[in-house]
C-alpha cells in the first residue's frame, strides 16, 4: 500500500481497494440499511507494487456487492453480470472465463492434517502465489510458516483438482465446501453462462477476509493477470466493529480488461461528441452568444462556446474535431430580428431560428 505519515503525524493510506470502505457505511448506517443491499461503485485505487502489464500504481476499479444474502445465488448474479459485462464489450466464452473454487476447501484440508487455524491467511497468501512462483519456492514458504511436510505434499494434491467430481471423491458429499460448489454450477447453468466457468481447487484470493466461493476472471490465452475477482466474506464487518452479515462482491479493475481489448481489437475509439458549437460573428455579440449557450444547457443539450475572435475556417474544424452536430451563429442581422443561424454538419442545411424555438 502506499502508506505515510501526514502533518498531523497520522500514518495514513492511500485506498487499495473499496470493499473495506463499504464495510464502514453498511456499519455507520445500521439498521437504517434494507437488506438485501445491491451495491455497486467505481472509485480510484493505488497500489505501491511493481508495475508490469496490466498492473498500475494507479487504477479504477469497479466493485458490486451484495449484503445480507447467506446463499450461494449471490455469488451466481455477480458473476452473471460480469458475463453481461463481457458479452457487451464483444467478448466470448472462448475468450474469458472464470476459476471458481472456495476457501472452505482450503479450511477442510487444513483440519483434515491438524493444521492450527491461526496458519489459515498465512497459507491462503502463499496458496494464491501458485501461479506466479516455482513450486519449490511455495513449498518452502509453507514449511517456513510451520506447515508439516505431509501436509504440504496432501494440501497441493488436493489443489490439482479440476473438477467436482473428483473433489467429492476427496472430500466426501456431506462437505458444505461441496454442496455450496455444486449449487453454484447448478446456478450458472440457470442463468445460461455455464460454459464460462470451472472449478479450480487452487483458487484462494489472497485478501484475508474471504471465507467462501472465491472466483476470477481470466483471458483463456493465459497472456495476463487475472481481469478480476470476488469471493464471499461472510465475517468482514466485525473486523471494523460492526455485526457480521452475509456478504459477497467482486473488484474489476481497468487495466487488465484493457490489455484484453486491445489483444482481441475490441477496444472502442470514444471520439467527443458535442451536440452544438456556438459562436459569434462579432465581437460584440460575445454576450449574445454566451445567451445562446445557456438557453441550449438549460434544454440539457451540450455546447461548445467558442470563446475567442476566431474565422470560420477555424470554427468548422473546430465542429469537425470534436463531432458537433450543429453550428449555431450569432450575426447582427439575425440577432436583431431575435434569429440565429442553424447549420446542421451532417447535412449542410442552413436555416434562420428565432430564440424562443431552439430546442
């Protein structure tokens, strides 16, 4: 994190991530908040860590939460609008998909080998390296925060796994790790994206506070980091003095979705696009044309003012530039009748309007 002491001899951040800041205001307004509470927010995020592609010191994350929903259905609408989402932009299920796996796996296992609970975060930061450093190097990190040797060997078989079915020979069918699991695929088979997601059993999130499903996005052509994730965390409130409530959500950050576009030449040229230009053919009918402007804002039509003595060749490139729709002129002999000139680009017409008829 970016973190410092301010004038005040504060030690202070910079936000990482929004969920904790919900957090707060679900706590703040208390029983004032009707449950289920659908939330959603794209904020500012920094993050001191190393760049690299898709990674950004500085980047805007979008976040949809639900709170107060104990079942996995939760879990199934975030990551169904995520798909929407996709869909949208142009992507496909052969483009982007999800891991889905749940830390209540990673519990199981843990107290299956008498692995004391205080270890659980520790190895849920290692676990989430998998995919970034050697093998050696995760089994040695294990060891070092007191993970028995026989554990390690048992916990990164269990790992490998790549589908229910085999989780359930594992782990059994009385589990709840399996039931929430197979419910959730149930659930996306509903919702008609069954074929954007997998289970992972190496999925963990490495945040700390997540205590069920977890899941993330991912470009199937594995050349970037993963586009975003969420998971449940059911006992997040508490950490900040408030109630537990059920609680799931994810982050999707921009920088990855991004690179994705850019990859798959879906990423849109966003030209500015202003409905008029306005501009006066005399110095002295600056005002006038200032009069102009605010009667089309106050219609809620956007206006360029062109604030400076400039020749007409200068304002069509002007329109041009920023795709005005419409050239509006303020000339003597029109503004003395009440009257402006409409010069609609697209086509070329031209004609006189009075004042009290512009729309």
């Amino acid at each position: 994190m970016y973190n410092f002491e301010d004038r005040g001899n504060r030690r202070v951040a910079l936000r990482p991530e929004l969920t904790p800041s919900l957090a707060r205001v679900v706590i703040q307004k208390g029983k004032s908040v009707a449950l289920p509470l659908k939330w959603f927010a794209i904020g500012q995020c920094w993050r001191y860590e190393r760049m690299t592609r898709g990674r950004r010191r500085e980047h805007y994350q979008w976040n949809m939460d639900i709170i107060g929903v104990p079942e996995v259905i939760a879990e199934a609408e975030l990551i169904s609008s995520i798909v929407t989402f996709f869909k949208r932009l142009g992507l496909t299920s052969s483009d982007v998909g999800f891991k889905v796996s749940s830390r209540k796996l990673l519990q199981e296992v843990l107290r299956r080998y008498s692995v004391p609970e205080d270890l659980f975060s520790k190895v849920c930061v290692i676990i989430d390296k998998m995919e970034k450093i050697p093998m050696d190097e995760i089994k040695r990190e294990l060891k070092i925060v007191g993970v028995s040797e026989n554990a390690i060997e048992q916990l990164l078989q269990v790992l490998t796994i790549k589908s229910l079915s085999e989780l359930e020979e594992v782990l059994g069918t009385s589990v709840d790790v399996v039931a929430d699991l197979k419910n959730l695929f149930l659930l996306a088979d509903k919702f008609g994206y069954s074929d954007w997601i997998q289970f992972d059993a190496s999925i963990v999130r490495g945040l700390a506070y997540y205590t069920g499903i977890v899941f993330e996005g991912f470009d199937r052509e594995r050349k970037l980091r993963a586009i975003c994730g969420g998971g449940r965390y059911d006992r997040l409130l508490s950490t900040f003095g408030g109630d537990d409530l059920p609680a799931c959500g994810f982050g999707f950050g921009d920088a990855v979705i991004v690179e994705l576009l850019k990859e798959k030449g879906l990423l849109p040229e966003l030209s500015p696009q202003v409905e008029n230009i306005v501009c006066s053919l005399e110095p002295e009918l600056q005002g006038a044309a200032s009069q102009v402007a605010t009667i089309l804002r106050e219609k809620g039509q956007s206006v360029d003012l062109v604030l400076e003595g400039k020749p007409l060749k200068w304002v069509f490139k002007r329109a041009a530039r920023i795709n005005a729709h419409r050239l509006i002129l303020v000339g003597n002999s029109e503004w003395q009748k009440g009257m402006v000139v409409v010069k609609t680009l697209g086509t070329g017409e031209q004609f006189d309007v009075k004042l009290d008829q512009l729309e």
